[in-house]
C-alpha cells in the first residue's frame, strides 16, 4: 500500500482516500532508535500550532472586557474552556492517527451530502469570524505601533497570504519553528506584564472557583460564551487531525499508540501556555483595570492607552502591541492551513493557497471596513467580540461529530475511547449546547 494513501474507514483496515495536506504528508521523520526525550521532541511542533487559536486576537478582546468589568470571575471559565480544549484536541489527536483521516474527510465519508455540506459551510463560517478577528487584532496592533489607520492596516493584512506560502514551502519543521518562537514573544511579554500588575494572589486564586454569576447575569453569560468560542476553536478540531500527520510514525498498532501518547503530550503541554497567556490577560486587566475603577474597558486600544500610566512602567503598552501583533500573525498561519484542509476534506477541492487566502482575507477585511467607517473604533471592538460568539455558536457542529466518530468502534477499531471518556466527552458537548441554548433564548428575550 503506497504510503501517500489512507484509510478512513477503519482504523485497521477500509476505504482508502488521498492524504491532507499532501505536500507535507509523513515529512518528518520518526526513527526507530529515538527514546525518551529526543522521541518525544520529534512529535512537538503540531500542539503548539493548535495552540495559536486559542490565544488568537479574538481572546484579547472578550478576556480584556472580561477581566476590566467582573474582575477575576471568568477566570474560572478560561480553565473551564481550557480544559475542554484539553480533552477536544486528544480527541481530535487520536482520530487523525488511529484512522488516518482528518475530521473534515470523516465527515465526508461517514455522512449523507446534505450533512456533511451543511457542516462544511457551518466551519467555513467560523474560519471567517476567526479570520475576522485576527484582521481586527492585526490592524490595532499595526496603528498602535506604527500609527497606520485602522482600514489602512486592515487592508496590509492581505499580504500575509505571501507569508504563509513562504513558510509552507521551507517544510512543516520551519513552520512549527515560526510559531513557537512567537509564542515565545507572547507569553515572555505577559510574564513582564504579570509582574509589573503585582494582582493579589488569594483574588487571583478564588477568580479560578466557578461562581453563580456567570451563568445568572447576562452580560456575564455572554462574555463567558465568547471566551469559550475564542478558545475552543471549532477549525482546531479539524487542523489538528491533520497535521499530526506530518509525522511518519510507524502505521502500526504500537506505533500509533505511541504516536496517539506523544501527540497528545504535546498538544497538552501547548495549551497550558495557552491558558497561561488567556489567563495573564485576564489577570492584567482586572488587576489594572477593574481594581483602579476603569470597569468599562473593553476595546483593545484603550488598553493599550491605560497600561503605562496605571502600571506606571513605560515599556508595558509597547510590549502589549507587539505580543498582539505576534498573536495575530501566528493565527493567520494556522487559520490558512485549517481553510485549506477543510475545502479539500469536505468538497475535495483544491485550490491554490494564494487564492484561498485572499478570498478568506477579503471576505473578513470587508465588514471591518464597512463596520469601522459607520460606527469608529466602538462599532469594530464590539465587532471582535461578535465574531467569538459566532465561533461559539459553530461549536456544536465540530464537537458532537468528533465525539461521535471517535466513539465509534467500526471506524477506531482498537483506538476507541472508554466509557468514562465518552461520558467526559458528552458532558462538554451538551454543555457547548446549553450555554448556546441559553445565550439565545437571553438575546431573543432582549
């Protein structure tokens, strides 16, 4: 069986299809005589290229309104949101191994056309509100570093469609390189921002213990749903069962359980940076904000504005920006390659990426444009947290037909998960569709 072909129908045995991301399908090597460390090290890279979605712009803006208006309380949904990332990307970790297909193919071949066209566009969606986000963020972070107008900056980010082709065509190792060194810059830039706020430790601790008000006042069920949508990241799912398979692990069943081990290390170990930064931003803007009495900060640029001043260290506003931009070009790379294994995993189509991300760029750059010229920057910051609750809103349909799949004995075959997973699994499902459930019965009640 040529090694270019999968299955994904079983995970022993079945249906063959061509791989994802064929032009770095197994490119970096496993070899049999790694151990420990050096073995676990080959298998990082595709964790931390998850991980940039959920530290992307979008959770800059609901973690800073978040942080300024209640405080520490959502902190208690960060690790709530972070956890379930946790469990949802080993999901995702272990269908892609164990069966060789991403998610967006086993929708396609699991499920009636209707279905799997109707989830197709539902992700399509969401890659467009993470997109959305990450123009907004990018175009704050240019004006407040450069002083570029907000639609000027806007409209440079369709340039990055010429970094993402630069960085893919040096190989997935190089790109897995780009990506972790931003994430570097990002939470190097928190942790001097952590230190400058001083927060109280106890306030800190106790904003970690779910609180009844997050689910009882409105305004605070809505904001915790847009944290929820900026970290649980619907395409996520669907990028992470493929580029695990970057690695040429041996197509065993030994060596995808330990590739189903080492991957899953990997992701886990990415995401607790990732609850790091979301939970520093948080952190910062209740200790700078909301303590100082400015509980109605919500934009990105007042922040920007008010960290100095109130921290009193001049450096903190500039480091802010810069980490905001890092966010907003490593999101920029991994939403291109979620775009490009969603089309070709759904409809089998392919599509020059230069293409692909000037239409996905353009179809975000517009309403940022049209949003900024009728409303200022107001209209556009309320814009960012629109576009998490959308995320939010596009979850159920990526988390119940992974769950679903890898419940399902005929296609995990020995990989299955075990009851208590399936239980876990369920839980955040139908606590995904709840909080939705009851977000738009608030909005219908006015």
């Amino acid at each position: 069986m040529s090694d270019r072909l999968k299955s994904c129908s079983n995970a022993d045995a079945g249906e063959l299809v061509a791989p994802s991301l064929p032009e770095v399908y197994r490119s970096v090597p496993i070899s049999a005589g790694r151990i420990g460390w050096r073995r676990f090290f080959a298998f990082v890279g595709p964790g931390y290229m998850v991980s940039v979605g959920y530290m992307d712009p979008g959770n800059w803006a609901t973690d800073i309104a978040g942080g300024s208006r209640f405080g520490y309380t959502l902190l208690a949904v960060i690790l709530l949101s972070n956890l379930m990332a946790i469990l949802l990307q080993a999901l995702s970790v272990r269908l892609g191994i164990a069966t060789g297909c991403d998610l967006a193919q086993a929708c396609r071949t699991r499920y009636p056309k209707a279905l799997s066209n109707a989830l197709w566009i539902a992700c399509e969606l969401a890659i467009i509100a993470c997109d959305l986000a990450e123009v907004i963020g990018t175009a704050i972070a240019l004006r407040l570093l450069f002083g570029i107008p907000l639609i000027g900056g806007a409209l440079l980010t369709a340039l990055d469609a010429f970094l993402v082709l630069l960085l893919m065509s040096r190989g997935s190792r190089f790109l897995e390189a780009f990506v972790i060194a931003l994430l570097m810059l990002i939470a190097a830039c928190f942790t001097v921002q952590i230190v400058a706020a001083a927060p109280p430790v106890a306030a800190v601790l106790r904003g970690f213990l779910p609180s009844v008000e997050i689910v009882t006042h409105r305004e605070t069920l809505y904001l915790a749903i847009g944290i929820i949508g900026a970290t649980v990241m619907p395409h996520n799912l669907y990028l992470h069962s493929s580029v695990v398979q970057t690695r040429a692990y041996p197509k065993t069943r030994e060596g995808r359980h330990e590739a189903i081990r080492w991957a899953t290390i990997d992701s886990t170990l990415a995401l607790m940076l990732a609850l790091f930064v979301n939970a520093a931003i948080v952190i910062v803007a209740a200790a700078t904000f909301h303590d100082a009495g400015h509980t109605d900060v919500s934009e990105i640029g007042d922040a920007f504005r008010l960290l100095s001043p109130l921290l009193g260290v001049g450096i903190d506003s500039t480091l802010f920006a810069l980490a905001l931009l890092a966010s907003g070009l490593n999101s920029t790379v991994t939403a291109t390659l979620a775009g490009q294994i969603v089309m070709e995993g759904f409809v089998q189509l392919r599509m020059p990426a230069r293409a692909r991300r000037l239409i996905t760029r353009g179809l975000a750059i517009v309403p940022v444009i049209v949003v900024n010229g009728l409303y200022g920057d107001r209209g556009t910051a309320h814009l960012l947290v629109l576009s998490q609750v959308i995320l939010s809103r596009q979850l159920p349909f990526a988390v119940i037909p992974l769950a679903q799949f890898v419940s399902d004995r005929r296609l995990m075959g020995s990989f299955v998960i075990g009851r208590w997973t399936k239980v876990l699994t369920s839980g955040v499902a139908s606590l995904i569709v709840i909080l939705n459930g009851k977000l738009l019965i608030d909005m219908i009640g006015g």
